[in-house]
C-alpha cells in the first residue's frame, strides 16, 4: 500500500510540473472586451494634445452587445454601424454615436452626434483582462 501512495504522489509531482500555464493574449483588434481609460484629448480652438488619465475608469463592450463599467453609465446597449462609428444607446431608446478606431492595441473614441465637441475631444483606451 505504502508503494502505491508512493507511486501516485510521484504521478501527481510529474502531472502538474510538466502543466505551463499559457499566457491569455488579449485580442487589441476588436472592440468586444474591457477598456481601461488611459489618455483624454481636448482642444480648445488651438492645436490639442493627448493627456495621461489617472484613475479607475472602464469600460465593457460586451459580445451580446450591452454596455458595462463607469465611463459611459447612462449608456446600456452599443451596435457597431461601420467599421469606425459605434452607436450607444440609453434604456429611454435615444442614441449617441462616436468614431472609434483600434491602431497598436489602442481604441480611441470620439462623439459625432447627435452631442459632439466642434474643438475636439475623445477617449483613449488600453484593454485587459
């Protein structure tokens, strides 16, 4: 019995050290995902510039097209219209559409009506996990 138990423990040993845990890449190139606020840009008439965001600020594009985290909380669904406009929509229906575009695993947003900035403003993001 004692060289059974010996026998398994060393089956076990050899089972779990030959498992690698496998890195998750994250997929940077679609919008499905979390976004961690990263940057904000701002014009005020002049040429802008992009500004580093401190802070806890997310948000969740989920795949079944609802809307979580606490950059956008008025905003509970999103529909992708083309491939760089995205369109949010609140529980009363109304809607608000936003240029994005995903360039070295950032998304950038910017609204385009019916509210928009004539300056220039958006959001920058990094996504994971």
């Amino acid at each position: 019995m004692k060289n059974a138990i010996k026998f398994l423990s060393l089956c076990l040993f050899f089972l779990i050290s030959a498992c690698d845990k496998e890195d998750v890449k994250l997929d940077t190139k679609t919008l499905s995902g979390k976004w961690k606020l990263a940057e904000s840009y701002l014009s005020t008439g002049a040429a802008g510039e992009w500004k580093k965001e401190k802070g806890e600020f997310v948000v969740e594009f989920r795949t079944d097209g609802t809307l979580a985290g606490n950059v956008y909380p008025e905003f509970v669904s999103y529909s992708i219209k083309d491939s760089s406009t995205v369109v949010f929509k609140k529980k009363d229906n109304s809607e608000q559409s936003y240029s994005y575009e995903i360039k070295d695993g950032k998304l950038r947003m910017s609204p385009t009506g019916p509210i928009m900035c004539i300056e220039g403003c958006g959001l920058g993001f990094v996504k994971f996990k």
